[in-house]
C-alpha cells in the first residue's frame, strides 16, 4: 500500500510538472504579444507621451524582459528534466509491474499455505491430546506406584517391628535358657558332690559300721535340721520370668516389683541389667517420665555394656522430650549416636532429631 501511495504521488509530481511547464508556455506567449502590442501602441502614440511615460514604459518593458527571461529558464529546466521524469516513470512502472506479479503469486499461494498451516496445526492438536493422554496417563501410573510403595513402606516397617519385637523376645527367651542351663549345671554339680559325699561315707568297712550305728544315726539327725533352715531359692531364671510374663500381660505396678526383689534376692547376676532396663520400663508405660529417665540411667551407670543400653539411651532421650526437655533429650540422643552409631536406636534417633540418615554397608 505503501508503494502505490508513493507511485501515485509521483504520477501527480510529474503530471504536475507537465502542466506547469504547459502554463508557462501559455504565458510566454501572452506575454509576447503584449509586448508587441506595447511596442506598436508606444509607436503609434510616441509623438502624444510625455518623457516620464516613455520612461515607466521602458521600465514595464525590461520587468516584462526579466519575468520572460525566467519563465524560459524555468521552462528549458523542466524540458531538461522530462526524460530523466519520463524514465524514472518508466522504472516506477516496471517495478509496479513486478509487484502485481509478486502480489499474485503470494495470493495463489495462500490458500495452500494456509491449507497446509491448517493441517500443521490439527497434527499439533492431535500431538498434543495424545502427550496430554500419555502424562495424564503416567501421572495415574506414578501415583499408583506411590501408594504401592508406601503400601510396602509401611509392610516393611510392621514386619521389621514385629521381626524386631520377636528378636528381643527371643533374646529374652535365650537368656532364660542358658540360666536354666547354668541353674541345671549347678544343681547337676550339686548333685555329684553329694553323692560324692554319700559315697566317702559309706566307703569304711562294715564292722566299723556296725560298732558305731548309733553315731551314724545321729549324724544324719544333725545334718536334716541344718538343711530345713535354710531352704534353696527358687531358680532365678523361673522369678525372671514370672516378673516379665506380668510386664507382658500389662501389670507394670506388680512386674516393678517383681524385678526390684529379684534385684534384692539375686544382688548382681546375669538378669540385672534386664531388670532395671524393665523396671524403668514400667514407668515409661506409665508415663512417669521422671522416674524412668532415673531408672535408665542406674541402668546405663551400672551395666553400661548391657545389650540394652542403646534402647535404654533412646527410651531416656524421648522422656526428656516427653517432659519438654528437647535440650537434654537432644544430647541424649546424640550421645546414643556417637556412642552405638550403626545400631537402630541410632536410626530412629537421627530421625527424631533430623539429622541424615547413616547408609547401611552392604553385606
């Protein structure tokens, strides 16, 4: 649009020119035969105008010289000017020209275009339906495997509880059989020596004892008193175990002090440390976090090599919390870590205070 506006302009420029040239012509020609009509009036009245008429006459005449004289300059200018016009016209033309055949040729090509724009576009669609599918799609598959995933999380965690939970029980258990083991072992012993006893004393000849048959008889009524003041205690692994079958069955008050008196009983044997770990236990249960952060660590202060004081470090950390000493349960916890670092106690207490989780070494 821009060019025909241009083009028009410089037709108008140059019809312009034409015209003006055209006008010019015209004048020249008037003023030419005014110019002799002025000549042939001045000849015929010549004798009748006074010097002053003659002279503005004269003065008309060389104005009328001059205005001439620039009229066929400007017009010779505007000749000298037509065939560079008349050419430029022509290259105006010729490039029109090729614009029209341009215009037509981008005009014929448009419906095409504009065709295959369209089928571009519905194959951008269509890709772009089948992506949206094939996310939506995938973003179901992902969320599914998630809840699977958790699903499995969370049958893990069960099982290693459970795993954990049978674990310590049979640990428990063990420790049972090998005290009824030693309780066995001492009573087997028990039972050697005496007979041992037996033996050395009905070792002597016969005649020897059938002259003094009286002192045999009464060295066993003096032995049968000594036995009946003293009676044996009951074997410690069976009170350890009637103490944590109660713990079990959630009587803690009546379990605590089940294993105090085993403390008291059997000062000091191999239960000890389970004892005390289980006493402060009982008052975990029952929330008297005060009392069981004192028991694990009469725990911790006399058997600190138990198997049971990573637990008893974990269980006192999360009574100080429980008490609102995040301070104290921290350090409790951190000391847990540095002190048992590859043992799950130490997990769940980086957990609980947010520090990274150990890699587990492959086996």
């Amino acid at each position: 649009m821009v060019k025909r506006d241009r083009s028009a302009w410089r037709k108008m420029r140059i019809a312009g020119s034409v015209i003006e040239g055209r006008i010019l012509s015209l004048q020249s020609k008037k003023y030419h035969s005014l110019l002799y009509f002025l000549l042939f009036t001045s000849a015929l009245f010549f004798g009748c105008a006074t010097t002053e008429d003659v002279g503005r006459l004269q003065w008309d005449i060389n104005e009328l010289r001059s205005e001439v004289g620039k009229i066929k300059q400007r017009y010779q200018e505007i000749e000298a000017q037509l065939p560079k016009e008349a050419e430029r016209l022509s290259e105006l033309r010729s490039e029109v020209g090729k614009i029209k055949e341009r215009y037509q040729e981008i005009e014929a090509q448009l419906p095409k275009e504009a065709e295959r724009l369209s089928e571009k576009l519905k194959e951008v669609e269509e890709g772009q339906r089948a992506t949206g599918k094939a996310v939506s799609d995938l973003i179901m598959k992902v969320q599914t495997m998630s809840k699977d995933v958790q699903s499995l999380i969370g049958r893990f965690d069960e099982a290693r509880y459970s795993s954990e939970r049978n674990l310590k029980e049979l640990t428990a258990k063990k420790d049972a059989l090998i005290a009824q083991l030693k309780e066995v072992e001492i009573s087997v012993r028990e039972l050697k020596e005496r007979l041992a006893r037996m033996e050395s004393e009905l070792t002597p000849q016969r005649p020897k004892l059938a002259e003094e048959p009286a002192r045999s008889e009464r060295t066993l009524a003096e032995e049968e008193p000594k036995k009946e003041e003293k009676p044996p205690k009951p074997p410690i692994v069976d009170v350890y175990m009637e103490a944590y079958n109660t713990y079990k069955a959630g009587k803690f008050k009546e379990a605590r002090e089940k294993f105090k008196d085993i403390l008291k009983d059997y000062p000091e044997n191999e239960y000890s440390d389970n004892a005390r770990f289980w006493i402060a236990e009982t008052y975990y249960k029952e929330k008297a976090y005060e009392d069981a952060i004192l028991s694990y660590e009469e725990l911790l202060r006399k058997n600190p090599q138990s198997n049971k004081a990573p637990e008893a470090l974990l269980k006192q950390g999360l009574a100080f919390y429980a008490i609102k000493e995040d301070e104290f349960g921290r350090l409790t916890l951190e000391k847990l870590i540095k002190k048992f670092p590859n043992s799950e106690e130490a997990r769940l207490a980086r957990k609980k205070i947010g520090e990274p989780q150990t890699p587990k070494k492959k086996k």
